[in-house]
C-alpha cells in the first residue's frame, strides 16, 4: 500500500525552485531539501477534486505510481523519497537526475562501439531485472525514459524514470491493458492479451535495434502500420544500418522479438547473454570490432527531439484554445472529453485496434 506524508505542505521541509519541465496535469521542479541542502526533483501533480471531473489526475492512479516507487530501492531505478498530499495536489519528492536522456549522450560521441553500448544495456538490464523480480512491469520504456543520473561521471549511472503506466502482478491476476507508445509495444499489447513483463523485454529489443542501427524496426508511415508490422514481426537486418553489428547483437535483438511471451528473453538471461557477457576471447573480438550505426543514430536522434519538441508545442496551444473555449462558451461534455482524449498520447485507442486486428488476422 502506498505511504502519503500526512504533512499538506511541501514546503516545510522544501524549499521550492525553478521549473525543470511540465506535461498534462503535472509540473516538475526543482525542490532543495531544508535539512540538508540536498537538491530534489518535486514532481507536482493535480488531483481530479470528483470522479466525474476531467480535469486532473486520478488519485487512485498516483498512488499506484507511489506503491510501486516504493517498492523499487534500485540504483538503476529513479528513486523517491517523500510522498505529499492535500485536497487538490499530490507532491512526489523524487531523485534529482540531472544527466539527460542515454540516447542525448551517446548522440554527442563521434563514435562507439558496441563493447561501450554494452555497459549501457548491462545497467538497463539491471534495473529492469530488478523491477521483473518485485513481479512489476514497466509498460513504457523507451529513450524518453533511460536518462543517466550525470553524463560527466566517468561511468555514467543508468537510471530508468517514469512509472505512471507501471503495473505490479499480483498471483493468479490476468491483466490487459491498451497503453504505451506504438513503435516499443509488443504483439500482445495489440491483440489485447493478458500482459506480463515480457512487454518490457519486447521494448529493450526495440530500443537494442535502434542504438545499434539508428532505425526503428518496425515504424511505419501511420500508426496502423506500425501496429500491423509488429504483429507481423515484419523487421530486418539490412546491411545499409548494420554492416558494423556483431552477429551476437543481432542474436540478442532476436531473442527479444519473440511472439510467445514464454519463449522471449528475460532480463535475467539477458545478462548472461553472449553478447552481453561473452564466453570466449573470440566473442570479446567480435564485439570490440563491431560498432554502432554513429551517423544514422545521431540523424534518428534529432529527428526524435524534433518530434518531442513539436508535440510539446502543438499540446501547449492546444490546451491554451480548449482554456479559452471554457472560458467563453462552455463546451458539450462529449467535445470536452474528445479534446482531452487527444492529448493522451500514451494511450492506444481501441478503435484503431479493432481495425488493426480486423484488417491483419492473416498476419497473426
């Protein structure tokens, strides 16, 4: 069960400082800790004051994120520290990570090979492994969500951030669930099967795939079609990305991108890996030898922060025209909840998933 501060106000034990970013319902900012000096990230979150209301958060939700913060003590893993609450506003006091996202680092080199992304994956599959343990999945990794603790450390810490569609499995529990984003989610995820934590390991296969080569596997023009090559494990090796991948990384992607859930890897046999921990000096060579797809990885990249940059843009003026739209006329219910719908984009509507099951069960 999740642990609230009974304390309502943060600040008297945080001091309060600038704003570090902001999404729907929710505002993160730099808090510094009275005691100790210390420097936090408060992650300010607004409550939905009804179960009718649209306008906010769900506090069920919030505290589901908390339980499972909890319960994830992991140097790999965003840590939290304190949980606040009053009648309109949760504060989740978490870990300061201040080193920017994995994908923004390696991005900065001229090169890298795959010995060096390797301690990457390591880190990652750590974290990941930890969390599987604690029977919780993630449900949304991807690079957004793989951010070092400082890029200027000699050995730079992996730590995995955002739990707000995280689940925790309890015994005998089948769950389904339609969120995530397209291009990371696994075949079951769209055919609306019980989910394990295999859908975590489907998602480092795709964000292996992308360091190594600077595509993603399965992307397609639309959603549909992205959607519709997932299903239909249509994906390749081609030499234009990866004429410098090792055959022991390709091996790793592969046993990643299994349709049977009992048959994919797990973060466990991950580490063991040959890839990962080679068992011969000939497999050390190979993997020195071999690099990432550096040009095409730093084109993928900015295009990625491109993407993330006009969404931002485009959801902030979105919901500066639905203010002004309540403040003159107040909408129909149903067009209210048609505009905020569209600002889930974490969300898989289920109308585009009838369609993507009805058009493609010859590909299932």
């Amino acid at each position: 069960m999740a642990v609230f501060n009974t304390l309502e106000n943060v600040e008297d034990l945080y001091e309060i400082g600038e704003v570090l970013g902001s999404g729907h319902f929710a505002q993160v900012r730099e808090v510094r800790e009275r005691a100790t000096g210390v420097l936090w990230a408060g992650k300010f979150l607004k409550i939905r004051k009804c179960a009718s209301s649209r306008m906010g958060i769900e506090r069920k939700s919030v505290e589901k994120e908390v339980e499972v913060l909890q319960s994830l003590q992991h140097t790999n893993i965003m840590a939290l520290k304190d949980v606040f609450e009053s009648r309109a506003e949760v504060v989740l006091v978490l870990e300061l990570i201040s080193g920017g996202e994995l994908f923004d680092f390696i991005a900065e080199k001229e090169n890298l090979t795959e010995s060096e992304a390797i301690e990457f994956m390591k880190q990652i599959l750590l974290g990941v492994g930890f969390m599987h343990g604690k029977q919780i999945g993630h449900f949304d990794l991807k690079p957004e969500n793989i951010m070092l603790s400082d890029k200027n450390a000699p050995n730079p810490r992996i730590k995995i951030i955002d739990f707000g569609l995280a689940h925790r499995f309890q015994p005998g529990e089948e769950y389904k669930c339609m969120s995530g984003t397209p291009q990371y989610i696994p075949p079951e995820v769209i055919n609306y099967e019980p989910l394990s934590t295999a859908v975590d390991m489907w998602s480092l296969g795709v964000i292996t795939y992308i360091l190594l080569s600077g595509t993603s596997p399965f992307q397609g023009c639309t959603d549909d079609e992205t959607l519709s090559n997932i299903i239909a494990l249509n994906y390749e090796f081609d030499d234009l990305h990866f004429s410098k991948t090792s055959s022991m990384a390709k091996d790793f992607i592969q046993k990643l991108f299994v349709k049977d859930v009992n048959e994919r890897m797990t973060a466990e046999e991950g580490l063991f890996h040959p890839w990962i921990k080679p068992l011969t000096r000939k497999q050390v060579d190979n993997r020195n030898r071999a690099s990432i797809n550096m040009k095409n990885f730093k084109k993928f990249n900015a295009k990625r922060k491109w993407k993330m940059s006009y969404n931002m843009v485009w959801m902030c003026n979105r919901l500066r025209r639905l203010k002004v739209i309540c403040k003159t006329s107040a909408p129909a219910d149903e067009e209210l909840r048609q505009c905020e719908s569209d600002q889930e984009d974490n969300d898989i509507k289920p109308a585009s998933l009838i369609r993507r099951r009805l058009s493609s069960s010859s590909l299932s």
